[in-house]
C-alpha cells in the first residue's frame, strides 16, 4: 500500500513539475514538514495568484486539488509512521 501511494504521488509531483511553474513552487510548500501550519489560500497569495485561480491550475496540472493533495502527503506519512513505528497494541 505505502509503496503504490508513494508511486502515484511521485508520477502526480512529476507531471505537474514540467507544466506549471507555480504549480511546482505550491508541491514543494505542500510538501514542506509545516504543511499541517501553511493555508493554501497563504500559499496562493505567496506565489501572486489568487487562492481559486492557484485551486485551478493546481487541478489542471496535477488532477487533484491542493486540498486533496495535502491529504494524501499527510496519509503517506501516517503510512510511513506505521510501517516504521514498532509493533504495539491497540
């Protein structure tokens, strides 16, 4: 499971890398360790876009929003917690 979402997160970063500047910049605060700190409207007005024309080419280039996306880091890194995180009851 861990494996497949770092694969398809990987080929998502990848697309979107070679297609939109801005686009690119919003993957690497997202994917920043203060990303549960950093608001996506925030991110947009640092890069000079509004949030929803930011919320558009996001989708446009990657297929999810960022919303989505930061979802996603967030369960890969729950993942990675589990899987490396020593065996304990519940």
């Amino acid at each position: 499971l861990s494996a497949s979402a770092d694969d398809a997160l990987d080929r998502l970063v990848g697309r979107a890398a070679a297609t939109d500047p801005a686009v690119e910049q919003g993957l690497v605060r997202l994917q920043s360790e203060d990303v549960a700190v950093s608001r996506i409207d925030d991110i947009a007005l640092d890069l000079g876009l509004s949030a929803r024309q930011f919320r558009r080419r996001f989708l446009a280039a990657v297929d999810l929003t960022p919303r989505e996306y930061r979802r996603l880091l967030r369960f890969r890194r729950c993942v990675h917690a589990l899987m490396t995180a020593p065996r304990v009851g519940w």
